[in-house]
C-alpha cells in the first residue's frame, strides 16, 4: 500500500510518502524551530499559521520527491493528538481535505505510536520490547506486545527530558531549544564535575521526575557569581548529561527486568542525544538484549515514522471517517 502520511503536532510541518509502512519513498521535514526561538519556546498560534503557510507546499514536495500522484495514494495516515490543538487541526483538515476530494480511505494516527514505532521503518523488530520515548513533551516507557497493543509502564510526574533539556539551556544562555547544543558542549565536559540529583533514582516506580533537576542547575548558577562558559559551561552540560541519562537507563533497566524483556527501542527528539545513545548500547551490551534507536532524521518529529502504524490501521481497515477531530490531550 502506497500512503500519505502528515504531522503538524507541534512546530514541524512534515508529509511522507511511504509503501508498504516500511519503505521511505520521501520525507519532508519544515521546521519551525527558528521562528520559535526568538520567543524562548513554541508560541501555538504562530506555530497554526506557520503550519498552515507549509502544509500545501509540503506535501506537494513529499509527493513530488517520492515522484507519485495524489491519485495512486491508497491511504492517508495524520497525526490526530496529542499536540497543540490549533497545530494538529491543520493537517487533520488537510487530509480530511485530500481523503474527500479524492476518495482516499484516511486513519489518524498517535504522536506516540509513531515515535514508537519508527524503528520498524529501518528494520524489523520483533514483539515484545520495551519503548523509551524521549521527547519535549513525553517521557514514557511502554511495554508493547504489537501494533495498537500499548501498556505504560512509567512517565514523567512533571517535566518531560526534553523539556528539562530546554528549560536548562535557557538558564545557561544557550537559547532555545538548547538539547542538541548542550548535547554538544556536553561531549568536552567532565560528567562528574559537578553533582546534580538523580530524582525518583531509587523510587520504586517506573516514573521520572525533571523540574527538579532543572532547579539544581538554577541554585548551582545562583551560587557562582559569574555567567558559565568554556570548560566550566562544557563540565555543567557534561554533569546535567550525566544525571539524566543515569536516571533514564537505571528506569529502563528496572523496566526491561519487571517485565523480562530482551529488546529496547528508543524513540523521540532526545534519542538523538550522543550520551543516551552511548549509554542505551552500553546497557544493551552488559544486558546482552537487542537495542534499537532509529537513526537522528527519524527520532525527531516527522511524518513518515506514522507510516508503520497508520499502514498496518488501513490495511485492516480501521478507517476514519471526516468526522475524526484533532485531540490535543490523548493518552495512548
Ligand atoms: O520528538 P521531538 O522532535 O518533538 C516532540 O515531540 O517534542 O523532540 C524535541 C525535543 C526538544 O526538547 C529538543 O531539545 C530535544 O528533543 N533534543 C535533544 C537533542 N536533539 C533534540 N535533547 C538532547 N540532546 C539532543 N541531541
Ligand atoms: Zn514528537
């Protein structure tokens, strides 16, 4: 099956086309990034008219890439929820749109289980396995026994990593969004200069806490009397890296052993972080467990990782119809 899919959840405007829910014929990535960040952060109503600016050429360009017609798309698969609402109803509209005017059967699609499942479009996983997903808005980890078979087995109380990232690279200066740049800095550092918390590390639970973390670099810069830079900027990301990625495996390993599992995907914006990534094949390794993390183009936001799901809806037949609306809070 030759599918359309489309993302706008947040401050990307992003379409792919994709056959068969595994093979990327084009993936078109706008990002909205730069006009965000002179704001400190994702403004919604800006982002709804960015997004409304893209979503035409966008698509056109995916389409044109991947060198089909709209006539031969046999599937549209959108990204329903959760996200910023007025975000989400431009390309809900636009493939609600596409799907009338040209008869195409349509299925909206989790944010989630697309960042989920986007290692299926590289290569094969095999059920069961756990999920990690990492991004500005979620910290998650599932157990998934197959397509739409979900359980949550922890989250975020309060901050999302990526969202902890960002928050923290604005106390440091750095802008917004700073993840990959502290990401960056981090890699010079020393990552036991300084002694950040690892919250909820010893919780019993599988749930992650954040904003604390982000208030310990607060007080640390509070305490010095000038603004961090060189060596000391690069030890406070190496030190920040260091905690979060500790409470990240030390969960996900807890996770992995509760539930007995022998394989590990890691999905969303912070997987492209070099020090989760490193830690995740270091766990993989001592564990001796099967480790996936899509490559960067494909853990950030994009279209085509709603391919491996959306795919496997249309083929069943779990179809939409135009009555589908956008859902900004929608749990998976
Ligand atoms: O999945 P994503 O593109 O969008 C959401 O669904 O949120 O994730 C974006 C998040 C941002 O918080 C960004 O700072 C973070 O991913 N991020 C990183 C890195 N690259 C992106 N965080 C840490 N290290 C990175 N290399
Ligand atoms: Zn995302």
């Amino acid at each position: 099956m030759l599918i359309l899919t489309i993302e706008t959840s947040c401050d990307e405007t992003a379409a792919a086309v994709v056959r068969d829910g595994r093979l990327v014929l084009s993936s078109v990535i706008s990002s909205q990034v730069a006009t965000h960040a002179e704001y400190g952060g994702v403004v919604p109503e800006i982002a709804s008219r960015k997004h409304l600016e893209m979503i035409t050429p966008v698509v056109r360009q995916a389409l044109d890439e991947a060198g089909v017609m709209l006539a031969e798309i046999e599937g549209i698969a959108v990204t329903r929820g959760p996200g910023l609402l007025g975000a989400l109803l431009v390309g809900v509209s636009m493939a609600k749109s596409l799907a009338l005017a040209c008869r195409i059967p349509l299925v909206g699609v989790h944010h989630i289980e697309g960042h989920l499942l986007a290692g299926f479009l590289e290569q094969p996983v095999l059920f069961p396995f756990l999920a990690l997903v990492v991004s500005g808005g979620h910290t998650h980890l599932y157990r998934v026994d197959g397509i739409g078979r979900y359980r949550i087995l922890g989250r975020t109380i309060d901050d999302a990593v990526g969202e902890a990232y960002d928050k923290t690279a604005t106390l440091l200066g750095l802008g917004y969004p700073g993840g990959a740049l502290i990401d960056k800095l981090a890699q010079q550092g020393s990552p036991t200069a300084v002694k950040f918390p690892r919250p909820l590390l010893h919780d019993k639970t599988l749930n992650f806490s954040f904003s604390g973390l982000k208030t310990a670099v607060l007080t640390h810069l509070k305490k010095q009397s000038h603004t961090p830079e060189g060596a000391e900027l690069h030890d406070l990301c190496a030190s920040f890296q260091a905690a979060v990625c500790e409470v990240l495996v030390k969960k996900t390993e807890a996770a992995l052993k509760q539930e007995g599992l022998q394989r590990l995907v890691v999905g969303g914006g912070v997987a492209c972080n070099s020090g989760l990534r490193h830690a995740m094949q270091q766990l993989a390794t001592r564990l001796k467990i099967e480790l996936q993390i899509p490559p960067p183009v494909l853990c950030g936001d994009n279209a085509a990782m709603l391919a491996v799901a959306g795919d496997a809806y249309l083929t069943a037949g779990c179809l939409d119809d135009l009555a589908m609306d956008a859902i900004a809070t929608w749990p998976l």
